[in-house]
C-alpha cells in the first residue's frame, strides 16, 4: 500500500469514529464520582441567584409534605440544602447510578435511577422540581408532560441556556462529545404543551430569572423558569 493509501485509511477509520453517534446519556453513566461532583458543584455554583430563588420559593410554602427533584445528580439539594425538606418525604430521580449510588451512601432520603421521560409515575408529589436538566434530554415535550404528571400542587423547573421568547419551536442540538441535547425551549412551545397537559392559563408561569452567571453575553445571564401552581391539588 502506498503512503498516500495508508495515509486515506487511516484518515477515514479515525472519521468514522467521530461521526459514530455516542448513545444517550452515555457520558454520564461512564463519568467517574469525582467528575460528576465537580460537575454537579460547578452547576450550583455558576447559577448563585437562580437558586436563590428557588430556595426563597419552597421556603414559601408551608403545605408541601412530598417533594420530587428530577435530575437530582450527586445531591446538591437532599445532601448540601436537607433542612429545606425537613420533615416532608424527599424522592431523587437521575440518569447516573453513579450520582444515585453517591446520594444513598450520604443521605437518608429515597433515591432512583431511570429515564424520566419513561417513567410512569403512579404518585402525585406536592412539589417537583428540575434544575438545569430539561436543557439535555432527547424530548423537552415528553418531559414537561411527565412534570405535569407528578405535580400534584407546584412545579418548578429551570432551564440553564438562556430566555428564548421569540423562538415558535425548541432549537435542539446534539453534542456527541457528551452524548446528549443542548437546548433552547421555546417559550410559545412550553406554553401549548403545558395547555394540552390539561393546565390552565392561571396554573403556570414562564418567565425569565436572572441566573447570577455574571457573562459578558446578557442573554446568558437568564435561565427560563417554568412555575406551576394548581389551582386545586391533585393526590
């Protein structure tokens, strides 16, 4: 074989093999711990009014006795935040058995591993909540329907990318490095979605929350923020 013929060959193995598409959510399941705490961390930390928020918002609520965290990772809330659900009964969902693993070793409340959009709930949680998770999956639609589903008095769920109004239909964009979605929701979508989830008008909120990111960028300095609030509680 020829150098030149040498040369194409490996060339084209080594194209193969990036444009070979790495399976959903891959990256996380082969993250080591350390990796996924730094991740987890580095998210909390670089959103410092976001969370301040929503720590603000469940503070405000005083009937809320079971509480759902969608993507819960390595346990920022139920670990660092655990008097916030003190005395309410906590469940964590996430994609990693590594992050699950972790939170079980560090924390009495109850923890699961699984594919949110393919979960089938069968309980009512008075509040769910998702940060920074909605942003990455293979279908914000099917996700936000399953928020619906669990939420049986309050939601809330953020989504890190950016405050999108004008867009009529979600910017999905797949990252293979990593091996999921990065996001931008449309505002108008949300909305029809939440309509034909069979919530009225009254019960949800969109709006945009400064995140405290400090980026030259505005636009990166909000994350959008999906509030629900039924109007009667559902069990």
């Amino acid at each position: 074989m020829t150098g030149i013929g040498k040369n194409f060959k490996q060339y084209a193995r080594g194209l193969k093999i990036r444009l070979k598409k790495t399976p959903y959510g891959e990256v996380w399941k082969d993250q080591t711990l350390d990796n996924e705490l730094d991740f987890y961390d580095e998210l909390y930390k670089n959103l410092p009014l976001l969370h301040e928020n929503f720590i603000d918002y469940v503070k405000k609520k005083n009937d809320l006795k079971t509480v759902l965290e969608v993507g819960c990772g390595t346990g920022v809330y139920p670990i660092k935040f655990k008097e916030l659900f003190s005395g309410m009964k906590y469940l964590g969902i996430d994609f990693s058995e590594t992050a699950i693993e972790y939170c079980k070793k560090n924390s009495d409340f109850e923890f699961t591993t699984g594919d949110f959009i393919k979960m089938n709930l069968k309980k009512k949680f008075d509040l769910v909540f998702s940060h920074a998770v909605i942003d990455h999956v293979y279908d914000p639609d099917a996700f936000l329907t399953n928020i619906v589903k669990a939420c049986g008095k309050y939601a809330y769920v953020s989504a890190y990318r950016g405050y999108f109004p004008d867009l009529k239909k979600h910017n999905l964009e797949w990252n293979n490095r990593k091996g999921c979605y990065h996001n931008e929701l449309s505002v108008r979508q949300i909305q029809s979605v939440l309509e034909k989830s069979g919530l009225k008008t009254n019960e949800f909120t969109i709006r945009e929350q400064p995140n405290g990111k400090g980026e030259k960028d505005p636009k990166k300095n909000v994350d959008t923020v999906i509030e629900i609030h039924r109007e009667t509680g559902i069990n």
